[in-house]
C-alpha cells in the first residue's frame, strides 16, 4: 500500500539489510504520506509488531482511507441516522473513535 501511494518508496527504509531489521522493530517512515492522515493510520494499525494488535481484514476494507466521497457521506448519513435511536449510541461512539481522524477532517 505505501509503496504504492508513493511511487515506489519503502516505508521502511531504502536499503534492503536495513529494511528487514527496520521490519523487526517496528520502525517505519511514513513522512511520503504525512499529508494523508487516513492512509498513515491505516498503514501503522496493519503493521503493528503484534499480531493481535493489527486490524482484521473486515476492519482494513472498512477503514476511511479506503473511502471515496460517496462512501464518506454515505457514512456520515448513517452516522446521523443512528444519533436518533440512543440505543446505537455506544456503538456509533466506538465507530467514532475508530476513525477519529476521518472524522475530525469532516
């Protein structure tokens, strides 16, 4: 994904010995996709060191990075809909908070 948002970088680095130890600890530089927060997001919470820290594939097709304007509407009108009915209120908060960063763009 981040190579190919970026034409062709690494976002762990350039040399390939380097690379691979960067792959291990975790290191990762995302400074080629600063101006896109979704992506960023999305990139670090499928590459996390621990497995069951990483997103779900159901979750990653989910994510707002993979929006288009529609989606993003579309979802904010669902949103709005389930404000009227306060029994979805926790799940709408936790929808919330999984994409804050979409969200507070909007």
């Amino acid at each position: 994904m981040y190579f190919i948002l970026t034409g062709g970088r690494h976002a762990f680095g350039d040399v390939p010995w380097r690379r691979q130890d960067n792959i291990m600890k975790g290191r990762h530089n995302l400074s080629a996709l600063a101006q896109n927060v979704d992506a960023c997001d999305l990139f670090v919470r499928m590459t996390y060191i621990e497995p069951k820290q990483r997103l779900e594939i159901g979750d990653v097709l989910e994510h707002p990075a993979l929006w288009d304007a529609e989606a993003k509407l579309r979802k904010i009108c669902e949103w709005k809909s389930s404000w009227k009915n306060e029994s979805s209120w926790k799940p709408l908060k936790r929808k919330l908070q999984a994409h804050s960063a979409a969200v507070n763009r909007m």
